[in-house]
C-alpha cells in the first residue's frame, strides 16, 4: 500500500465492511482483513456477503478503483497507517466480556506495529478495555503510546440498514488513551464529514454500551406490559394507546420481539461490575421470556399443538434486514417444535432458507409475526393469511403489523377488527 494515507479493518462483517467500502470511497488505500475465506470470495467476486442499503452500489464504485486490498491475516493490517478493530466481542456465559478475539488480533500484530501506527477500537468493548490494550502494548513491545503509537476508541452507534446515510451525520465519539491519540484517530473518521465528539476511552465506552441497554432496557417495559395485559385481561395496544395519547409524558414502544446480537449482550459488559447486580439481567429475562410468553398464550386459546402447523412468518431480528445473528425467532421456534407443532417459516429476508408466504400459512392453525417485515404488514397480508389458513386459526402479532390492534385473534375475529383497529405506535428501530 504506497498511498500517502491508508488504514486497514480488521473483520470485515456488518460494522468493519461497510467501513472499509466507505473509507476506499473518500479517497484513502483501504487493507480490508477477515479470516473467513467465504467473505474474502464473495468481495473478490465483486458481491456483498450480505445486505445493507447501498454497499452493493459502493462495492460496485470502489473495486474497479484499486483502493480496496483484501488479505486474511490480522499482521497484515501493519502494512497501513491505521489500523481500525471490528471484529466480534461476545460476552460468556458467566456475565462477563469475551475479549479473546481483539486479543488475538493485537497479538498477531504485536511484532508488526512500527512506531507512526495508530490502533483504533471500533468494537463494542467494556470499559476499560482501551486502556487494557494501551497497556498491553507498551508492556509487550516497549512503544510509548502517545508518542509512538496512538490508541483510541470510536464505537459504531449505526443503525443496520443506514450505514452510509449516518456514517456521515452521527456525531463520531472518539475517545483516545491522550490528546495525541484522540487527534490522530479524529483525523482519521473527520473524512466522512460527522461532527467529533472528544471524549476520555471509558467515557466514550459506557457511552456505546448504554446507548444499546437504553434500547433494550426500552423495549423491555412494553413486553412486560404485554405480559400484564394477558394477565389482566387487557388489550395491550389499547392500554399503550391510552398511556401516550395527547399525554407529554408517554411515548412507551409497541411490544415485539427484541434481540439482535448487540442488545442481548452489550448489557454483560456492564453486568460483570455492576453496582446494581441483576437489574439488567432482569430486563433480558423480560426480553427473553417473550417466546415463551407466546406459546403459552396459544396453548391457552387453541390447546395441544401436537396435531396443529403453526406459521412463523421472520426470522431476522430485526424489520427488513437480512441479519439473523442472536434473532428471537429460532428460540420461539425451538420451543413450537417441542410441543411436537408442524412449524413452516417464512422470511423473505433471511439467508437460510424459508417457504413462500402463501405456502407457509396455507392451512395453519397458527399464524406467528415473529418480526414486523413490511411484507408482513397491512389488510392486504391479513386476508392472503386468512384465506389461506385454516378456518379456525389463530393469529399472533405482538408487533401489531397486520393492524387487528389484537395480540391473539382467531382469524374471523381479526378480519372484522381490522378495518378500525387500534394502531400501535411506531416502534423505535433496534440497532
């Protein structure tokens, strides 16, 4: 790479790619880096390994113009200027951060790091992490940090579907381990025209880690609501309605299935320290539970479903995206299967493979909205699914998508409402 600026991205999946692309697109030599063979084919073959708006058209624009290098070895990011992290941070089981693979990055480039070289954290991380690997450099190769080399955090806060739409109008927190790192790392994401927000490391890591518990902490209290309205005999989206019209102190989301592979772990990096130990563990119960929540409120209304097809329609996480990583679906999936139903699924959407929508309903007995595609939404939906269904079937839609303003309807009975249903509020998007 001989441009005079270049930068590498370690992990080339929803976060590092479109990064990459977008870094390539504004002029810079572009190192992307990724073990998996499968990705590094796909992108050699001039194809997105999966969607999101717009990165097919800039992959299009940016291969024919040589700025975009691939390679599969973490040490070969030490051929550019920055070196940009986005590589997986799970969490374990025991409430705790999984760092091995940032770790495992750093160590691959541990002999390659030359003085000039700046590393630059774009994974969610637990606090403290930056500072870790600030430390964990200077111990294992004797380079100052601030003066020879430059470490920084700035987390990726990009909603899935509009990367390129707010990689240039979010403010970019960046939080560097000294006034030299937090420059070099603003010169490097000041190309994309976002205001810089300066800030300390763990300021701009508890900044990233709790704008996701927000979320998640925020769509747990509309499932728990639902949860009491099935308990109460209440209609939930009545009751939403009631708690946010003309009320300036509403504004409570519709229920639905909240996952993702953000919002189900980011609350751990907090968890393992908190101050507060299982508050956040009880907001994921909430989220989790919703599966559950579902059969059993089927089983109710139809019985055994042992000699019932049940229709799953979604099995991404989130409405319009083909991104099935930590998705709620296949848990309600797995627990239908175990109550020995017939499951077909339909997601338009999804890489795995799923049935057509006519042919996943066709003589259901139940009929789930698993996740609020557009294509699951509206009268015209409805009356294909009961056309199609079986004559007494049941229709779960905590997303209120089809618009019977009901949780569970029997089919006749959500034909009827659907014309004056009570609409739920439009639900904040998970990232």
């Amino acid at each position: 790479m001989n441009s005079s600026r270049s930068v590498s991205v370690i992990g080339l999946g929803r976060v590092g790619l479109p990064l990459a692309l977008s870094f390539a697109d504004h002029g810079l030599r572009v190192l992307g880096v990724d073990h998996d063979a499968g990705v590094l084919a796909a992108l050699g073959a001039g194809r997105m390994p999966f969607a999101e708006t717009g990165t097919q058209e800039l992959l299009d624009r940016v291969l024919p113009t040589g700025r975009l290098e691939l390679a599969e070895r973490a040490a070969d990011a030490a051929r550019a200027d920055d070196i940009v992290i986005t590589i997986g941070t799970p969490s374990f089981s025991h409430i705790e951060s999984d760092l091995r693979q940032v770790r495992a990055a750093v160590d691959d480039l541990l002999p390659m790091l030359r003085p000039g070289h700046a590393l630059i954290l774009r994974s969610t991380i637990a606090p403290g992490t930056t500072e870790f690997v600030a430390g964990y450099l200077e111990k294992r190769r004797g380079l100052r940090v601030g003066e020879d080399l430059f470490v920084a955090h700035a987390p990726e806060r990009i909603a899935a579907g509009r990367f390129l739409e707010e990689i240039s109008t979010l403010p970019c927190i960046i939080g560097g381990v000294d006034e030299a790192s937090s420059e070099r790392a603003a010169s490097t994401f000041a190309l994309f025209g976002a205001p810089i927000v300066r800030t300390t490391p763990v300021q701009a890591e508890l900044a990233k880690i709790w704008t996701n518990i927000l979320r998640y902490t925020t769509f747990a209290l509309p499932n728990l609501l639902m949860m009491d309205c099935e308990r109460y005999g209440a209609n939930v989206f009545e009751v939403i309605d009631l708690i946010n019209r003309d009320y300036p102190r509403g504004g409570i989301a519709s229920p639905g299935m909240t996952a993702g592979t953000c919002l189900r772990k980011d609350f751990a990096f907090s968890e393992e320290r908190s101050n507060a130990p299982g508050m956040l563990l009880a907001v994921s119960r909430v989220n989790e539970s919703v599966p559950l929540f579902l059969v059993e409120g089927i089983k109710r209304r139809v019985g055994n479903l042992g000699s019932r097809k049940v229709a799953v329609l979604g099995l991404t996480f989130k409405r319009d995206t083909d991104d099935e990583r930590d998705s709620l679906a296949p848990k309600l999936i797995r627990l239908l299967e175990r109550e020995l139903a017939d499951v077909a699924v339909c997601d338009p959407h999804a890489p795995s493979p799923t049935q057509p929508l006519e042919q996943a309903v066709q003589d259901a007995g139940v009929v789930i909205v698993a996740t609020n595609h557009s294509e699951f939404e509206g009268p015209a939906i409805l009356s294909e699914i009961v056309s199609r269904a079986a004559g007494d079937s049941l229709l779960v839609d905590p997303w209120n998508a089809l618009g019977t303003g009901q949780l569970f309807a029997f089919s006749a009975e959500a034909a009827a409402l659907s014309p004056g249903a009570v609409q739920a509020p439009a639900r904040p998007e998970m990232t």
